[in-house]
C-alpha cells in the first residue's frame, strides 16, 4: 500500500521514502509513504507539468531501465507526452512486478 501527497512542507531537506530498503526478499505487507516535491522551491514556473504518478512494486529481476538500455514504447510514452497508460499496461503484463498503483 502507498499514500501520494502532491506536496510537502518546502522546509523539508528530502523525499523520504521510509523504511529504508531492506536487502533480500520481504514477506507480508510493508507500508510506504511517498512523497513529491519539485526543484523549484515553493514557487512551481508555469510550464512546468507533472505526468500522473505511477507506483509499482516489484522483484530485484525486474528493472525498468539502466543506462545504456534501451526504454520501452511506456516510458518513452511518459517522458514524451506524460501520458502513463502503455507504461501501466506493461508494467501489469511483466511477472516481476507484484503490484501497480496509479
């Protein structure tokens, strides 16, 4: 399970995602809080926009891009127009991934 909050206090130096990760694979439920805040400071420039957030809980063999990879049609969907939806229906169609939130 996972809370979004599209904003924190600006006063706090981080975006916390707790707990920490733990090394090795988990068992039963783990709630995390996730957090958003732009660069910006607490004024955000008006052509600035935000895709959706999209969460998705996965094992360590599943890797959604490194360097020198290759992105997939999803997230090059999202970097280029915001829109998630490909990027949601890979992400529900790969055995690695546990559990998608949008």
């Amino acid at each position: 399970k996972w809370s979004w909050s599209p904003s924190i206090p600006h006063s706090d130096p981080v975006v916390p995602v707790y707990p920490s990760p733990v090394p090795g694979p988990c068992s039963g439920q783990q709630l995390y809080n996730v957090y958003f805040r732009p660069a910006f400071g607490p004024v955000v420039p008006n052509h600035v926009h935000w895709s959706p957030p999209v969460v998705a809980a996965h094992s360590s063999a599943y890797t959604l891009f490194a360097g020198g990879m290759a992105v997939s049609p999803g997230l090059e969907e999202v970097a280029e127009t915001g829109a998630p939806g490909t990027l949601i229906s890979e992400l529900l169609s790969n055995s690695y991934v546990n559990h998608v939130t949008y």
